[in-house]
C-alpha cells in the first residue's frame, strides 16, 4: 500500500498545468483512494474527460487538484489537472 506521503510527492511531481494521455501512471486508484483525502466529482473537467474514466476531487497546499481515472482494469490514473484555489474567491463571498 503506498503511503499518503508518497501519493502526495507522486502527486506534486505530476503538478503541470495539465496532463491528459491515454498512457496510464503507476497510482492505481485503490492506491488514490487509501491514501488522498479526496471527492467524487459527477463529471470530469473538459480537458481530462476521456470515454470510460471517472474523477475524483482534492485540495492540497492552495490547489484544486483533479484526477482522472481509468474504469478498465487495476484504474489506473490516466489525468491530472490543479487549479489555485483563489479560482473559489468569488463564489465564497
């Protein structure tokens, strides 16, 4: 099982402004799921949805990260995008 801290420097090494490829990445989302805090999201952004993924939503050091995953097989991520928080300003006021 991979620790939350490793999820999170796998996490921060992929924090471009956005990564969308069919190429699947070595975080599984059980391995996601045990160790990010995180939301289900009813929809993937526009830039990561893909045919047969789903997201799921966290928020870590002032970003909105998402990730997208694949239905097929072991899940594996295949998407990530953040987005500052300062993006919520607005909508909190």
């Amino acid at each position: 099982m991979i620790r939350p801290t490793a999820a999170l420097a796998l996490i921060a090494s992929l924090a471009a402004p956005a990564y969308a490829d069919p190429t699947p990445l070595p975080l599984s989302y059980e391995m996601f799921e045990a160790s990010v805090p995180h939301v289900d999201m009813a929809l993937c952004p526009a830039d990561l949805a893909q045919e047969r993924t789903f997201c799921r939503m966290s928020v870590h050091a002032e970003q909105i990260n998402v990730f997208a995953f694949s239905e097929e097989g072991d899940q594996p991520m295949v998407g990530f995008r953040s987005w500052s928080v300062d993006l919520m300003a607005g909508l909190l006021d």
